[in-house]
C-alpha cells in the first residue's frame, strides 16, 4: 500500500511541448520494429489466407501515421493513446482470429512499458493504462475458452509466426531495456557528480581549494574519536604582516599570495598532515599519528620552504614568512583547547618577532 501511495503521489510536469529524449528514442524504436512486423506478417499471412493479409498492412499504415505524427504534433499523451490502441487492436483481431497460441498477447506489456515510462502521464492515467491492458488480456483469454479460431495456422506457418513475435517483442523490450537504463545511468552519474561537486563545495574554501574550517574540524573530531589513543597535534599558521601585502600590492596580490601557499602547502603534506585555510590569513594542520617533536620539525621545514618561496606579481617581487604555534594531544583536553592552545603559542609567536614556531 505504501508503494501505491508513494506512486499516486508522484508530480507530473506542466510543459508538454516534446517528449524527454530517451522516451523520444524509446518511441522510435516500438515505430521500427513494430513497422517491420507488421509488413512481414502481412507477407506470412498472404500464404494463409487472401482474406486477412490487408490487417497487418492497415497496423502498419496507421502505425506509419502515429510516427508522422509524434513528428509533427509533440502531443505525447495523444502518441501514447494511439500507440496502446494499435496494440490493443491488433493483439484482439489476431487471438479472435488465429487463437491464443498465437501468442501476439505478449504485445500487451509494451502498453504499461511505454506508459509508465511517461513522465508526463499523471499516475492515474498510467494505472488506467495498466487495468485496461489487464481486462483486455483477461477478457481475450476468457473468449478463446469458449471459442475456436477462426483460422488455425498449420505447424509452419505456426512456428514463422512465433518466430516473428518472439523477436519482434522481445527486440523492442530489450532495446527499451537499453535506453531506459542507460538514460537512468548517466542520469544517476550526473546526479552523483553534482553531488560531489556539492560536497567539494561544502568542504573547501573557493579561492584555496583547501579544507575550510568547517570540515577541518570535522575531520579532526573523527579521527580523534575513532582513535583515542592516536597520538597527534594541531597546529595553527598565520602569514606575518600580510595586511602589509594587501594594503602594498591589493587585494588581488593577498589573494595570489594564499593561493601560492596553499599550494605549497598542499604539494609538502605528502598525506603527513592535513591543512585547511581556518579563516583570513590563518592556516590550522592536524597532524595525526606524530608527537609534538615530530610535528614541530614539520611545521618548522613548511616555515623555511615558505620563507624561501618566490613571489612575483604584477612586476613586484617579494616572500612571505610564517608563525606557527603547535599543540600535541595529552588525552584529557578537547580538541576546542588543543586549538585555543596552539592559537595562544601562535600568539606568542607573534609577540616575540615573528617568523618562528612555537612548541
């Protein structure tokens, strides 16, 4: 009951100007091959009877007229209608005439495939599609109870026609199958990259392309809480006199200056520490698995790879320096006072000259 419910509540599009691509494609293909059925039907039905073999050609004229239609016309819903009453018809006259061993009712799916598959069918049309066929299968198979056919095949002629709606059915379900599913697909595949551009988004700052403070102290949390008794530090960078740099060279110059270390920054991680921008010109790392010599050491070699960093723009060369105040994780603090512990020894840092770390 739940799945009917969430089926009836589906929202149908207003815009019906023309069918979605894959439905278009979809459509072409039922006109395809259903079009050379029917031509060679009427072909096997000339060798049994020259009384039946115009009805075949009459599913194709008007399957022919359906397709200049869907051509001219867009109206999907009129498309769909036609295309479920050839079916409907063609699939009646056959069993009334040659029986239910014909075999032609397997015909009748390709009416809830095509229906349902509309995007602009409301849900209670596509139920309505779905019961008719039902009653019109039911009801034929009920008549060939009490009644003969009207024309029985002989073994040859029984077998070409199987043959003939066997591939013809199980042709166009397949190539349905194939769209259907390669639509849905690259549908999923274009949802799934939006989603991760998304997420990219969510997480890095835009002009760095680094973590941004959010997720950096996510991702710290997690690490620490999956493994509390990982040793690890924290530590927070600031770029010295930079609103010197911006008021110097614009702030078009700052920006170039934290895009060049961020990538320095990135390029010496090495998968050792993790770095965000944590604000302005405020760098945070988290360095998992290292105690607080190793983590100073590091930060100290980020320190002389900065301060030996060549800066051109517009003309005007110059380097930057950073101070640094490092952390190490005691096991009893939370991770908001390893950080306000490292922001302090930064604090220090930038009190005592600059240009130094601080363990």
């Amino acid at each position: 009951m739940n799945l009917l419910h969430e089926f009836l509540k589906q929202e149908v599009p207003k815009s019906r100007k023309e069918p979605l691509p894959y439905y278009l494609e979809s459509m072409k293909l039922n006109d395809a091959i259903l079009s050379l059925y029917f031509a060679l039907i009427s072909i096997l039905l000339l060798t049994v009877s020259a009384h039946v073999f115009w009805v075949p050609l009459l599913a194709l004229a008007a399957m022919l007229g359906k397709h200049w239609l869907m051509r001219k016309l867009w109206s999907i819903r009129l498309i769909l209608l036609m295309h479920a009453l050839i079916l409907w018809s063609w699939c009646t006259w056959c069993i009334i005439t040659f029986g239910w061993g014909c075999g032609v009712q397997h015909f009748l799916l390709l009416i809830i495939l095509m229906s349902f598959f509309s995007v602009y069918e409301p849900p209670m049309f596509k139920l309505a599609y779905f019961l008719m066929t039902m009653a019109v299968r039911l009801l034929l198979y009920d008549y060939t109870l009490y009644h003969a056919p009207i024309i029985a095949f002989d073994e040859l002629h029984a077998f070409v026609n199987q043959v003939l709606n066997s591939m013809a059915f199980y042709f166009i379900l397949a190539g349905c199958c194939v769209i259907y599913s390669s639509n849905l697909q690259e549908t999923m595949r274009q949802l799934m990259l939006h989603n991760e551009r998304l997420q990219r988004q969510a997480e890095t700052d835009p002009l760095t392309r680094l973590y941004n403070r959010r997720y950096m102290l996510f991702e710290m949390s997690q690490s620490m809480e999956l493994n509390p008794s990982m040793m690890c530090c924290v530590a927070i960078a600031d770029i010295d006199f930079f609103k010197k740099v911006n008021d110097t060279y614009g702030h078009n110059c700052g920006d170039y200056v934290l895009r060049q270390l961020a990538s320095l920054l990135t390029e010496m991680s090495q998968g050792r520490y993790t770095v965000a921008r944590w604000g302005g010109e405020e760098f945070c790392f988290f360095f998992p698995n290292m105690n607080l010599d190793d983590a100073g050491a590091l930060i100290c070699d980020i320190c002389a790879a900065v301060r030996k960093m060549d800066l051109e723009f517009e003309g005007h060369r110059f380097h930057i320096t950073l101070t640094a105040g490092v952390e190490d994780n005691d096991f009893r603090s939370s991770l908001d006072t390893l950080i306000e512990r490292a922001d302090r020894k930064l604090y220090m840092g930038k009190q005592n000259g600059r240009d130094q770390v601080v363990v």
